[in-house]
C-alpha cells in the first residue's frame, strides 16, 4: 500500500503503453476486485490516457481523484 497524499492506495498498476481501449477493459476488472470507495493509482503512458480516462471514469461512476500524467489515482464508485 503506498501514500498519495493524504489518500491510502490500496493497489497500483503499471498498464506502461497499452493502448486505452485494452486498458479500460482490464482496469474496469481490476476495479471490480476492490472494494468500494478503494483508491487505485494507474500509470498509463497511452498518449490518449489523459482525454480517455477522465471520460471512462464519468462513463463508469469512479472518481478520478487525480491526475498528472502518466499517474491516475481511481477511487471505485461506492456500490458493487
């Protein structure tokens, strides 16, 4: 578990160059694995990461905590 802040992350990935569209769909499982409300910290190097994920993230009801890419901290939406 690593610091961010003031926010505890309770899982961090490297997705590296992965392209956004292969990238939603793992990341969209790993969230799943979480409990509600955990923090994930996603580095996405994709050029598209920084139009793509704020949008999937309203799209999906997760909270982009923060962003400065290529480092994205996800707080899962509330319910299962």
């Amino acid at each position: 578990m690593s610091e961010h802040g003031e926010h505890s992350v309770v899982e961090r990935w490297d997705a590296g160059e992965m392209g956004c569209g292969e990238l939603v769909i793992q990341l969209r499982g790993r969230l799943a694995a979480l409990g509600p409300a955990a923090l994930f910290e996603l580095v996405a190097h994709d050029p598209g990461a920084p139009e793509d994920l704020p949008a999937w993230c309203r799209l999906t009801g997760h909270r982009l905590v923060a962003e400065r890419h290529p480092v994205y901290l996800i707080q899962r939406r509330q319910e299962q």
